[in-house]
C-alpha cells in the first residue's frame, strides 16, 4: 500500500481556507466614507493599510516598503565601472608581460616596441583598439591579451542577452557563427513581424534552435520582445549613469567588440526594432549606484533591469494615479522581485476589489467608483449595530404597543379570550384545554370534547403604531470643521438601518440642511459632502420636515434635529435664501414660527446639540419652550447612541 504524508501547503494561498468576508472590507472602508472620503479612496486606504481579520497577508504599503528595500538594496551592491576597471587592469597586466620579455633584450626592435608600448594612449578603449595589430613576443601578454577580448566580447553581449556570458565561457569559430546567425534570424523574424507575417510556428522553430540563448524561456514573440527590450534599456541606463568620460570610453569597446565579432550591424538593427517596439521603457534615465564593488556589464545591467522592475512595480503599488486598479500590478514583476507569498498577497487584495463589485456593494459609473444600495444599507446596518453596542442591554427596548385589536403580529403567545376580543382563537390551546378539564365518551362509545367558554384562548397580537420620523441634519461648513459629521451622517444612516428593519410600516426621511433644505436618499447620504456654504437654514428644513407629517397624518410625528449652530439663514417668498449673521429677528421668528407649527401637529421636536455657543443654547432652550421637546448635548462619538435611545424611547412612549 502506498503512503500518504500530509504537511503545510506551501504552493500559493491555503486552498481551503474560508474565502473572506468582503463585508467586513465594506465596513472598514465604511468609516473613511462617512467621514467624506470617497468610495476610490476608501478602498486604496483599506488596500493599503491590509484587510481586517487576515494578519497574514500583507497591504500595499508593506509591500511596497519590501521594494523599496530591494531597490536600496541593490543600490548599495556595487559601482557600474567594473567591467572598465577589469578591461585597464588586463591591458596594464599584457603590457607589463610584454616589457618583462622586452627588457633583457638589448636589441633596436625591443626598444622599438618599448617606444611602442609607450605610445598606447591612455583611454582603454583606443589602447585596445591599437594593440589589437600588436605582434606580442610575450606569450603570457599575447594569452592575457586574448583574455581581455574574450571578456569584452562576453560582457557586451551578456549585457544584451542574458545567459550569453556562459555560453561563451569557451568561444570557439562556431559558436560565434552561431550567434551571428541567431541574431540574423531574430531580426528576420522581427521584420515579418513587422509586415504581418510572423506566425507561432516560427517563433517555436526559432526556439528550438536557439533557446539555449534565452534561459527565460519566452512563449511567444512578445514575451521574447519584453525580455530583450527590457534588457537594451537597462544597457542604455548604464551608459546614462556613468560620467561622460568612462561612457565614452566604455560606448567606444562595445562598439569596438561588436565590428570585430561581426556584429556590429546586427545588433545596431536589433537595437532600433526594440526601442521602436518599446519607447515606453527608461531607455536614457540614469540610475545612482552607491556600492563600492565594481559590477561587471553584464551584472550591472542585470541591476539596472531589476532596478527599472521595481520602479515600475512601485508606480503601480501606490495607486496614485487616475484609474489606477490593482489589475495594473505586473505580477511577473512582483514574483522577481518579492516572490511567490507577495503574488499570493497581491490576489488576495485583488480579490476583495473584485469581490466589492461582484457582490453589488460597489459599481463604476462614468469611470467613478460608487457605494450601491445594498452598501449603504450594510453601512446603515453596521453603524445601528455599533449603537446598540454601546447601549447598556437596560436602556435598549421596543417600542411595540400591545393591544387587543385583530390587526397586529403574532407574538407567539395566547391568553383567555374575554367578551368583545376580535383575535383568533387558538384552536390547539383551546382544545387542550377541553381535554385537560375532562371528556368522556360518546353515546356511540367514541371519544369526544367538550368545549365550555372557559377553555378557549385566543392567539396574541401586537400593533405596531406607525410613526412619521423626520431627522434634520446640519450639512453647513463648521460640521466639518468640529469633527462631527461624519457622526452625523453614521446617525442618519443608523436611525434609518432601525426604522427599516424594526418598523418598516414607518415613513422616514432625512432633510439635510445649509444655506438651503434638500431631502436626502440613503445612497446620496453615504458620500454626501459637507456644504461649504454660509447658512443654517433651520427654517426651509423644518416646512420640509411639515409637508412629510402632513402627507401622513394618521402617524405619530418623530422630529429629530441634529445641529451645531443656531439658525442663520431662511427661505424667503422667492424661493432664495437669507443669510444674516449674527441671525437676524426675521430668521429667529420665521423659524420659531415652524416649530410652534410642529407644536400643533403634536410632534414633539427633540434637538441633539453638537456645540456649546451661548447663542445656540438661548435658541434651543426657546425650542424647548414653545414645543415641549428635549435638548441633548452628547459627545459627537455618542450622538448615534441618544438619537436611537430617544427614537425608541419616543415610540415607545406612544
């Protein structure tokens, strides 16, 4: 029998592993909304910081801190003059051979080429260029030499095709045949491309006979442009970040290496198809290099490339740009450089983003990120639950008035039926009750019931009073200001979340006010923003709030003012606004006149005041007065839990 062995799964995300709650996500993006910020930048900042509940996976901004590190990282790996460094240190070594072999000859041609030997210039790139006719008479130069050559030839075409460098660990006449022809070929199957006419089946073909050069192992001809093109752009930033002079003297060896290799034109023809696939790549931008290890050209590039990798992928990670979505994140890029848990980590989040829309709690409409119905009516839901939270289990109660009619809801109960109740009996307690009190049998024998008056109940029923709920929010600039508007809209929000799920025969309706009155829907309220306008227009808010009532006048009015400024503005017989501050007489009288008006509706008008201004309190203590209503004071954290309390208190008592 074979065995099974069973460890920790470490290929990617725990397959089985609950999927999370994007509702959770929703709630904390919740807060960042009704504080004013918008649905987009909600979910970054959620995006960023990491999802709640799930410790394990990282955010943006820890991943983004991982590359950052990378890139210092690699910065302080080495300089990019190594291979300039290398090429001096081989040409001084040939020559020192070569005089080292001249010095005891005492003839005129040892001292010619002495005199020779003396004349090389300086730059390592013309001393190349003139030894190379040089007859050595050291063989140890002339092998040193040769070393030099091969080193140039592997570094330049290392620095343009990765993996290069050990294929030419051994140069021999064929294989440098061989990288003519590859390179032949691979613009030949560029320039078809070009034309249309390139297919699948040459690329294979082409990979088939030279893949040993492209260790990335590309599938098609796109992949193998990105690779090449990425690579001759970090070969270009190189150049870019070195001083001028060692550019021009490195520029003039590689161009030196390539006319000897027979390349020369090859790969100046590869160069330009690239850049012309590619221009979107940094091809010219300098890169700063602070190690103090010279890098080779080959590696040098190969940080350069991976430097450019990590600058694209922070690009991206930020998301600071207009439409940015995590889909833009190169996950090829995030695996070279963090590795597999940071791909993991990344669809999580990209999961969670998708999840949002898919779900109906977020739509893009006009290429904006929007809260639809369904989210609002969670946030509405999370933001009673937190009131409730925080109310003391004695404070909490209904406010269901029990009563005898037959319209109404079973409660589950029963009780005795009394002269003139109208709900229906309950058969089986009724029956029970017959048979408990005793029967006997029929004439026939058979088993029978009797019923007496006393043995039927009837089932309990409770009516709901039904209630016209008016809650008047302040939209003016100084909620912002205090802090306390997005208390106020989690208030709203709240005390509609209550009344739909508790009393959904009420009618509720939120009024926003500024400089004028609106009504608002629960999908406006979510992102509504503070108005930063002059006015505190009581006055138009509350003749709103009087047409709400009077559309329904067999309900028990509930008028709710949250405010933290006395009235300052009001409507006038044109339709516009008055502002006036300090208030003027005419402002205070028009909207006292509408609260003596909800006074002889009998709707008691409750006002939870967020600011402490004598002006305000002389106003609402005159409110008060004249209407018969309540004045609160709460911290702006605790205004959802006393407009709750007060709401069902109020329909409680009714």
């Amino acid at each position: 029998m074979s065995g099974y062995r069973y460890g920790e799964y470490h290929d990617g995300p725990d397959p089985l592993a609950p999927p999370y709650d994007v509702r959770a996500a929703l709630d904390e993006m919740g807060d960042a909304i009704l504080s004013g910020s918008t649905p987009l930048d909600s979910l970054r900042d959620l995006l960023r910081r990491g999802l709640p509940g799930a410790p394990d996976r990282r955010g943006l901004d820890e991943l983004l801190r991982e590359v950052r590190e990378r890139r210092r990282e690699l910065r302080e790996r080495g300089s990019l003059d190594g291979t300039l460094e290398r090429a001096r240190a081989l040409l001084d070594k040939a020559i020192g051979q070569e005089r080292a072999e001249l010095f005891p000859d005492p003839s005129d041609e040892a001292r010619m080429r002495e005199a020779e030997l003396d004349a090389v210039p300086s730059d390592t790139a013309s001393a190349v260029q003139q030894l190379n006719s040089y007859e050595w008479r050291s063989a140890a130069a002339r092998e040193t030499f040769e070393e030099l050559r091969d080193l140039l030839r592997r570094e330049v075409l290392d620095s343009r095709f990765r993996g290069m460098r050990e294929a030419l660990a051994n140069p021999d006449p064929e294989m440098m045949e061989r990288v003519r022809q590859m390179m032949s070929d691979l613009n030949d199957m560029l320039d078809r491309d070009a034309r249309g006419q390139h297919t699948q089946d040459d690329f294979d073909q082409f990979m088939q006979k030279y893949g040993d050069f492209f260790p990335e192992n590309p599938r098609n001809l796109e992949e193998l442009v990105d690779i090449l093109a990425r690579r001759a752009a970090a070969a270009q930033r190189m150049l870019a970040s070195m001083t001028p002079e060692q550019r021009e003297e490195l520029q003039a060896l590689i161009d030196q290496t390539l006319r000897q290799a027979g390349l020369g034109e090859q790969m100046s023809r590869l160069g330009e198809a690239l850049y012309a696939r590619r221009p979107d790549l940094a091809w010219d931008t300098p890169e700063r290099m602070d190690g103090e290890q010279s890098l080779g050209m080959g590696d040098a590039v190969s940080v350069l490339e991976e430097l450019a990798d990590l600058n694209q992928l922070e690009e991206a990670l930020r998301q600071d740009y207009p439409g940015a979505r995590l889909d833009d994140v190169d996950e090829a890029a995030i695996r070279r450089a963090l590795g597999r848990s940071a791909v993991d980590d990344l669809e999580t989040l990209k999961q969670i983003e998708r999840e949002l829309e898919q779900q109906g709690y977020l739509r893009r409409q006009r290429g904006k990120l929007e809260l639809t119905p369904k989210a609002v009516r969670r946030l509405g839901e999370t933001a009673l639950r937190r009131v409730f939270d925080s109310l003391d289990a004695g404070r909490r109660g209904d406010h269901d008035q029990r009563d005898a009619g037959s319209a109404g809801e079973l409660t589950g109960s029963s009780r005795p039926w009394r002269f003139g109740d109208e709900q229906p009996i309950d058969v089986v307690r009724t029956l029970v009750n017959g048979v408990r009190r005793g029967s006997g049998p029929d004439a026939d024998g058979h088993g029978r019931v009797s019923l007496s008056v006393d043995d039927f109940e009837v089932a309990e029923t409770e009516r709901r009073t039904a209630a016209a709920v008016c809650l008047l929010v302040d939209l003016s600039y100084s909620m912002a200001l205090r802090g306390t508007w997005a208390p106020a809209k989690q208030t709203a929000l709240a005390l509609q979340a209550l009344v739909a799920s508790k009393f959904p025969g009420d009618a509720v309706q939120i009024i926003g006010f500024s400089n004028y009155a609106r009504v608002l829907q629960a999908e406006e309220l979510a992102g509504l923003e503070w108005d930063m306008v002059q006015g505190t227009n009581l006055h138009h808010a509350l003749l709103i709030a009087g047409r709400h009532l009077d559309r329904h006048p067999d309900f028990e009015p509930v008028v709710l003012v949250v405010t933290d400024g006395e009235p300052t503005a009001h409507l006038m017989r044109n339709g516009r606004y008055w502002f006036e501050w300090p208030p003027s007489r005419e402002t205070l009288e028009l909207t006292l006149a509408e609260v003596d008006k909800m006074t002889r509706r009998r709707a008691t008008l409750n006002v939870f005041m967020l600011a402490t201004d004598e002006r305000l309190k002389e106003f609402v203590d005159e409110v008060a007065r004249r209407n018969g209503g309540r004045v609160f004071s709460p911290s702006a954290d605790r205004l959802g839990e006393y407009v709750v309390s007060d709401f069902l208190r109020a329909r409680r008592s009714r």
